[in-house]
C-alpha cells in the first residue's frame, strides 16, 4: 500500500453500504470494494475511503510549443508548462500515450505550489500557464483543481488535454479555471467509444458543448484507417461542431500502430486531405497532425 501521506482524500464519492464506495468523478461510475482500484487505476478505496494516488505524482514536466496540445489558436507561439500523471478512464487499444496510461510509471512527488512557482519562473522565457496533459487530467482532478485555482490567482493560463470522459458536476467546478481545453472526439460512433474505448460518445459531446460556452476550446479527432476514417463520418463530427461554433478548430490527426492495434498501416495521406476537405465545408479552421 502507498503511504497515506503521498496519497489526498478524493472528491466527488459516496460511502455505500458499509465499506464499498461509489466514485462519479467520471460517467463509469465505478463502485469500488475495499482494497480494490476504479476503472482508471489512479483511485483506491483504502478502509472504505477513497483516495487519489496520483496527487502530486508527476511521469513529466516539460515546457512545450502550445501548438503540440495541439492549441493552435490560442496565444499562437506561446510555451506552455506541461505536467502528467499516470492512469487512464479510457482503454483505447490504440493509446498514443499507453507506457503512462495504463503502465506501471515512474513517478516524482511534487506539489500544486511547486508547480505554480515553476510556472511562474518559466514566464520570462515564454511561458503562459500550466497544461495537464500527457495522460487523461480529470483522473488527476484534486491536482489539477487545487493547482489551477493557485495558477489562476497568479495570472497564469490553465490548459487540459482530455478525452471529456468526466462527470458534469466536477467539470462544471472546474471550468471558471480554465482557459483553454484539446478534447478528443474520437469518432462520432457510439459503437467505437463502446467497443474500442470503453466509453461513450455523448458524454463527450456533452463535455465539448459544456465547455465551449466556458473557455476556449479545439477539437482532436485521430482518423484511424478502416475505423472512422469514412468522410461521412468526418463530416458529421464536423457538422455537429459547427452547430456549437464553427470557429472551433479541428485537428485532424494521423494514426501510427501502437500498443495493441498493430493490424493497420498509418493513415494515408490522401484520406487526411479528403477529411480535411470535407470537415472544411462546416468548420473555419482544420488542421492535420502527425502529418509530416
Ligand atoms: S474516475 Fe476512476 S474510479 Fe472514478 S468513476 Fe472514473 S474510472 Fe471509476
């Protein structure tokens, strides 16, 4: 067991029964025996409580380009402090990012106050806040909300990069300290959030509409050959984003094999030119990744 001083009490859970908790953090609704970790591997009940055990625990640190969030119309040039964790409320089979997301990772302790320091040290060399990013940040929530509420009073930007797999309660609580949010959509079919990714899609639609009234907000799909790759799919996605704002920006991304989907080549280019193509009938600004 981890010691009780590196680990924080979680928010958003409810004792049932005797010693079995419940956990709404996100739409899994993880009910959770003693002993025994959520759907994300970053929450424990310990003695019927739970507890987040990657509060203060860091797999990363970097100051990076905005645009590789990606965010590329928000302070175009900028840098941005980028902290991770480890864990994952998404199983996707195709994880970009799976050594952190679902591995056992090296981890430093650091603290909310650390990281703002940093934040603010970095500011002379370009940097405009903080980025919760390289794993999923709303499993990291205790973190990223007390950290973003210090950045915040400092004038620093708080940015998330997140697949929008979180309950409406603690994203709305959220929210007044974000400035700007990459949520991945990654495909318009309830089936491939279901089969593929464990999840569901119309949470994530709910996040993108509940954050795009609040901050500043761009969308990631990663066109995966032979899955969501069809222009008719692209072009709901982008459909359905216009009806928000067509001033969302797109980034359409390109697939290389990883972690367990090792039976399709990356993405040709000319299916990420049609995409494109297709998403620019409804939306102003799409983009593709991973192209070059
Ligand atoms: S945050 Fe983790 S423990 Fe809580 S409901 Fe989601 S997957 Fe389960």
């Amino acid at each position: 067991m981890k010691n009780m001083d590196n680990i924080k009490e979680a928010m958003y859970y409810d004792i049932i029964e005797t010693d079995k908790v419940h956990c709404y953090l996100c739409p899994h609704n993880c009910i959770i025996k003693p002993g025994m970790l959520g759907a994300c591997r970053a929450r424990k009940n310990i003695g019927g409580r739970l507890y987040s055990l990657n509060y203060g625990k860091v797999t990363s640190v970097a100051l990076d380009p905005i645009e590789k969030k990606p965010l590329y119309r928000f302070y175009p040039g900028s840098l941005i402090l980028s902290a991770g964790t480890f864990g994952c409320n998404l199983k996707c089979s195709f994880c970009q990012n799976w050594t952190i997301a679902h591995e056992e990772a090296d981890t430093r302790d650091i603290t909310p106050s650390w990281l703002v320091e940093q934040a603010e040290l970095l500011k002379d060399r370009g940097n405009i806040g903080i980025a919760y990013t390289y794993n999923e940040p709303s499993i990291w929530y205790e973190f990223v909300y007390e950290t973003a509420g210090l950045a915040k009073k400092k004038g620093l930007a708080n940015v998330l990069v997140t697949n929008g797999f979180i309950s409406k309660q603690p994203l709305r609580e959220l929210l007044p300290f974000i400035d700007a949010m990459n949520i991945d959509v990654k495909s318009y079919t309830n089936e491939f959030y279901k089969n593929i990714c464990k999840a569901n899609l119309e949470n994530v639609k709910e996040t993108v509409e509940t954050a795009a009234g609040a901050c500043h907000v761009e969308v990631t799909t990663l066109v995966i050959p032979g899955l969501n790759d069809s222009t008719e799919e692209i072009g709901e996605i982008a459909r359905w984003l216009a009806s928000i704002s067509p001033e969302i920006p797109l980034h359409l991304s390109r697939f290389f094999p990883n972690y367990k989907m090792q039976d399709r080549p990356p993405t040709p280019k000319d299916t990420l030119y049609r995409a494109r193509d297709e998403a620019r009938k409804y939306l102003k600004h799409v983009y593709l990744g991973n192209i070059w």
